[in-house]
C-alpha cells in the first residue's frame, strides 16, 4: 500500500501507543493484584477523592495508601492515554477503519472499569463487585491487546 509520509509516521505513533497501553495496562492489573493481596482495597474510603482530598499527605508512611492510590492514579493516566488512542484512531480511520471502533470499546470499557472500581470502594469491597471488576480488567487488556495485534499485523505486511 502506499502510504504518504504523514500516515506512516502516524501509524508508528499509534503502533508505539499500542505497545505502551498494552504494557502499562498490564502493569495496572499488577497493581491491583497487590492493593487486594495486602488488604488495601479501602485503604481510601471515598472515591474518587481519598480521605476527601487529592493527596492526603498525613498518609504518606502507609503502604496501603500507596498502593491504592498508585492503582487509581495508573487506571487514571490509561484512561487518559484510550482518550487520547481514539482520537490518533479518527486521523487514520480511512487506512484502518477498525481501529477507531475498538478504541471506542476501550474508552467504554475504561469508563464502566473507574465506575466499577468506585463501587469496589462505596460497596466496602462486595465480592460481586470485586470479582466484576477483576472481569472488566481482564477483558480491557484483552481489547487493549487486541488493538496492538491489528496495528501490529498492519505495520508488519502493509508498512514494508
Ligand atoms: C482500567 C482501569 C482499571 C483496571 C484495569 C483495574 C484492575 C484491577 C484488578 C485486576 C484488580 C485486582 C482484582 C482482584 O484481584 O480480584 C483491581 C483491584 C482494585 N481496584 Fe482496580 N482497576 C482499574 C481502575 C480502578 C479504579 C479507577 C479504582 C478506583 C477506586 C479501582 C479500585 C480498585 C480497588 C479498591 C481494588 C482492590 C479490591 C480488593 O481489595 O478486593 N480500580 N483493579
């Protein structure tokens, strides 16, 4: 296919967007692994402020704190980076239009995810609640990984 040099050097940049979302979504289920597995899932117990505020600094000793808000603060910087992917996925919709509807799914996917991990918080961790976030989680890196394969396969075979 040939490609001005404008599209290609967009679709490199969606390509690396691709790798780091599917990289820091990873790292995103790591860190709620571990705000479960230390018993920190309330360690802030309102969202989407902690204690009331932004940064409650009178918590910075306690890892608990950390590992909540680290979580919160991640799934916040990915969901401004699925934000950002949909819109490069509207610059490049006629060369592959399927990136724009799975980005789409992602930002969808992104917002019932921060509502869902609210509710872990509000429903003092309801079981239903968690495992249902645990399921969202598992399935937007499937979509975020599913995305990184189209543009992947598109760079491999149609960039040479
Ligand atoms: C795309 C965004 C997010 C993803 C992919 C994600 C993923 C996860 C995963 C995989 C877990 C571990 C669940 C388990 O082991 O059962 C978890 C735990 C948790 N997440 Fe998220 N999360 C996201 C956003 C949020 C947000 C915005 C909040 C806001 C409060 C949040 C709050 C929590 C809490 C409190 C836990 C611990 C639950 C417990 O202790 O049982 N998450 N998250």
């Amino acid at each position: 296919m040939e490609l001005s040099e404008e599209s290609v050097s967009k679709l490199k940049s969606y390509h690396n967007l691709s790798i780091f979302l599917a990289i820091g979504v990873y790292i995103l289920i790591l860190l709620g692994g571990y705000t479960k597995s230390i018993d920190a899932g309330l360690a802030c117990l309102d969202w989407p402020l902690c204690d009331g505020q932004i940064f409650p600094v009178d918590r910075v000793g306690d890892i608990k704190f950390w590992a909540e808000y680290i979580h919160r603060f991640w799934a916040g910087i990915m969901g401004i980076l699925i934000v950002y992917l949909f819109f490069k996925s509207r610059q490049m919709s006629s060369i592959v239009p399927r990136l724009q509807q799975v980005s789409i799914s992602l930002i969808v996917l992104v917002i019932l995810q921060s509502i869902m991990g609210g509710l872990t918080v509000t429903q003092k961790l309801h079981p239903l609640v968690v495992t249902g976030h645990l399921g969202l989680g598992v399935l937007t890196f499937t979509v975020v990984l599913y995305n990184f394969t189209i543009i992947n396969e598109f760079v491999r075979r149609d960039m040479k």
